[in-house]
C-alpha cells in the first residue's frame, strides 16, 4: 500500500538523520560479522554477505568498519556466537509486531524484548501468532532522481521483480525472496547501490491508526530499537501521511 510505503519512508529518512550513528553501524556490522562467518567471507559466493555490504553501503557505514567485520570473521577462532531469533507480538490497539534480533545470549534479549512490550502496552506472544499477517520479501529503495518512474518500472520488472511503487519520495521496488538478489544485482548494475535494501516483512493486513493510536506504536518501536541485539522492527500499522509527517517532523 502507497501510503504505508512513504510514512515508512520518512520514518526511515528521520531515523537516518537523528540515529546514533554508532549503535547502526554496530548492528550493520553484527549482520555482516554474522553473514560471513555463517557463508564465507567473500561476498560473490554469499548473497546474505553480498545484501548485509549493499545494506550497510546505503547507510554510510564506512568502508574500513564494513571489512574489519569481515576480517573478524574470517579470521577463525571462537568469536561470537550470535542467534538469529524472531519474536511476534501485539503492540497498541492490537497491532501487529515482528522482531528481528541477533543475540549472544538469548535470554536476556528474551526478557528484554517482553519487558519492552509490557511497558509499552504491548502483550509478547508465541512465535507464528502474526506470522499470518506479514509476506517476506525483498525491498529495494533509490531515490527519485535515479530514474523516472517508468525506466525505473521497466527495469526492474525486466531484472524480475515483482512490483514497482514511485512517488516523489523515490522508487520502492519489491521482489519474492528467491529473485531478491537476482534483481538487487542487476538493478546495482544500471543505476549503483541503492539507498537501502534487505528482506522485509511485508503486511497483508494492516491496522488502522489515528494519531494517538500511531504516537504509541512509534514510542514502542523505538524502545525496541533502541535494544543492541534488535536487528529490525515491523509492524501493520496503517496510518494517513498527514499523521506520519505531523508525529515524525516530516523532512
């Protein structure tokens, strides 16, 4: 849905100019410390290694910080053991929520994520509750001067992607899992690296919200966020852009 894909945007503009740059880079750097001891470290053999470098490029992530995470794992040894972990759970006014985190010690980002939940009027529930509500996919973003909306349209249906969404704010490009990197590749090839890109959990339902419903829900993903082991936060919120911009500041 259009308007879900652009507060989603300006959330994600409002978060890249006021976020502690340390703590992104230090979970940008955990995904790839992750992806290339799990696959190796070079990223032509390695599509989660290859997306996590694309996704730390499109948010700045210096160059030197991106291979020391390699090096780190490719160099052998113990190291850190990081889990992947899901956790599905109902936010404010039942909306929906997936967690993604990557932890050392999976019980204490367990009892953090609940305790966040329960201080924020939310209710943690079992894994697959609202699983039902969300596609995975694959989403690619540039900005709108990368391309008009229709070459950008026919490139990326031409590379396989699914669907194709532009608008002032940019081009939203979305692509099932299994084309995912097939089209990140090809359209990294035409028009460089995008402003960001990764797998998604995509609503299939979504919750309406007015602006108090939507304050709340924004309180709650931020205490998520601000947790070192959460890697992303989803939710089905649904609310006009005139709430997005007035609770987010806008541009």
């Amino acid at each position: 849905m259009a308007g879900h894909s652009k507060w989603a945007n300006i959330k994600h503009k409002k978060g890249k100019a006021d976020a502690q740059r340390a703590k992104l880079f230090s979970k940008l750097g955990r995904e790839i410390y992750v992806a290339a001891k799990l696959g190796g470290p070079d990223p032509d053999m390695n599509p989660r290694l290859r997306l996590a470098i694309s996704t730390a490029r499109g948010q700045s992530m210096p160059k030197d910080g991106i291979e020391k995470n390699i090096q780190k794992a490719a160099g052998g040894g113990e190291g850190e053991n990081y889990e992947e972990i899901r956790y599905e759970g109902y936010g404010p006014g039942g909306v929906a929520f997936i967690v993604e985190a990557l932890s050392d010690n999976k019980n204490r980002t367990a009892s953090n994520v609940r305790s966040t939940f329960t201080k924020n009027n939310g209710n943690l529930g079992e894994t697959g509750c609202v699983g039902f509500m969300f596609d995975r996919m694959g989403e690619i973003v540039y900005p709108a001067d990368k391309a008009s909306a229709d070459d950008m349209f026919e490139a990326a249906l031409m590379a396989g992607a699914a669907n194709v969404e532009s608008d002032e704010d940019g081009h939203v490009i979305t692509a099932e899992v299994e084309d995912f990197n097939t089209v990140l590749d090809e359209l990294t090839k035409t028009y460089g690296e995008p402003e960001r890109s990764g797998l998604i959990w995509k609503p299939n339902i979504h919750s309406d919200a007015d602006e108090e419903l939507a304050a709340s829900v924004l309180k709650l993903i931020d205490a998520l966020e601000d947790d070192d082991d959460v890697q992303h936060v989803t939710t089905n919120m649904d609310a006009s852009d005139e709430v997005m911009e007035k609770l987010l500041g806008g541009e």
